[in-house]
C-alpha cells in the first residue's frame, strides 16, 4: 500500500482530502498542529476524522506560533465577522492569514514523508471558496513540490519524487462537501469555526463558518453540526 501523509486540520478541506487520498488507495499517515490557535478544539475533530478513515497513525506537532504574533487565530486580535468578500473584491489578505502557516506544516508533512518513505503529500488547499491566503495558491503548492526535490537525500539520491496533491484546489465548497459525503466522510466529526463560542459552539459568523454554511447549502445538505 502506497503511504501518504495527510495535513490534517479537523475541517472540511483536509478531511475531505484525506478521503480523497483513502478512496485512490493510500495507506494515510494523518499530521495535525498544536500551534497556538485559538480554536484548538479543532485537533480532537482531526483525531476523530484520522480515527474514522483508519489512518495508519496520527501526529500532532506542537509548537506556539502565538510567541511570533500577527494573526487572529493566534493571538488577541479579534477575529473579523464582517461577511464573506468576493474574490474579485478583495484587496488584502485578512488578520486571519496565520505567518507562512502552509510553508510550516508542508515542511513538517516533508521530513515525516522522508522518513516514512512516502512520496505524497496530501494537502486541503482551495482557491474557490476561501479567504485569499497566498499559500493555498497553485503556483505556491508548484514551487514547494520543486523545492521538495531539491532539498531532501531521499530525492536527490534519486529514492523518491516528492509529490504534493491538492485535489480540491479548484473546487467550490459545495463541490468539496458533496465529494466527501460520495466517499462516505462523516461531517458531523469536521470543525471549521475560527472563534468557538461558550460551550464549543460555532460562532457562524467568521470566514470559516460562512464558507462552511455557504457549501453544505450548494451541497443541499443539513450541517450535521447544526443538529447538535
């Protein structure tokens, strides 16, 4: 079975990525971050999605990126509720953006694939539905790919070509939520909310909770998260 490692956040994007990775025949390696973000309930939903598609092992790396600052999720900085902004609208990157955040865990997800002996690496970017973050672009995913396989021995001793899949990159929410329920992902185990309210609820007001609402409507389908 062909491993593959899996940045795992516990939301919608990189769980249904992880189905997706499952469903063409991986063996999934799941990787998660305790970085100081302020909805850090998000890990127990990655290690219920890792659980439910038998990852073969769950990682989670700790470390606080609220020491280095400049965003919303790790530090006091309030998060925006101000409505979701059409692309061609938007005119800067929000406080929400967390610091080279992908570049981070796309090059922990590269040291454990070098070591497990894994070439792929599975990654929930979109550039429909989302908030504009420069590292969920393609010709970002492109370069690190390029740099994967110049900066590692297991490429340049010619072992393995590292390769990093975004299957849902072009994909709207709707698409991404009706793809994951095809391959029988449980939603109801997925967090998306960026400022969890009294009693673990989502705030549905912030970015991730529109986008969120935005796609289980296209999808036509009940957020099981709703229910609760």
């Amino acid at each position: 079975m062909k491993k593959a490692v899996i940045l795992m956040s516990g939301g919608v994007d990189s769980s249904t990525a992880a189905a997706v990775a499952k469903n063409e025949g991986f063996e999934l390696y799941a990787l998660s971050f305790n970085y100081g973000q302020r909805h850090v309930l998000e890990l127990e939903s990655a290690r219920r999605v890792a659980e439910a598609l038998a990852a073969k092992e769950h990682l989670v790396i700790n470390y606080d990126m609220g020491r280095i600052g400049g965003s919303a999720l790790t530090t006091a900085i309030e998060v925006p509720k101000e409505g979701i902004t059409p692309p061609a609208e938007k005119t800067e990157i929000p406080i929400t953006y967390v610091p080279a955040r992908n570049t981070i865990f796309l090059s922990f997800a590269l040291s454990w694939a070098e070591v497990l002996g894994a070439s792929d690496i599975f990654i929930g970017a979109n550039v429909t539905d989302y908030s504009g973050y420069p590292d969920c672009r393609p010709e970002y995913l492109r370069a690190f790919e390029e740099m994967a396989n110049l900066a590692t021995r297991a490429s340049v001793e010619g072992k393995l070509r590292f390769r990093v899949h975004a299957p849902l990159l072009f994909m709207t929410k709707g698409q991404i939520i009706s793809k994951g329920k095809e391959l029988g992902l449980d939603y109801s185990l997925t967090w998306s909310c960026y400022d969890p309210q009294p009693g673990g609820k989502p705030c549905r007001k912030c970015d991730s909770c529109l986008f969120r609402e935005k796609g289980f409507k296209e999808a036509g389908i009940e957020d099981p998260l709703l229910k609760k």
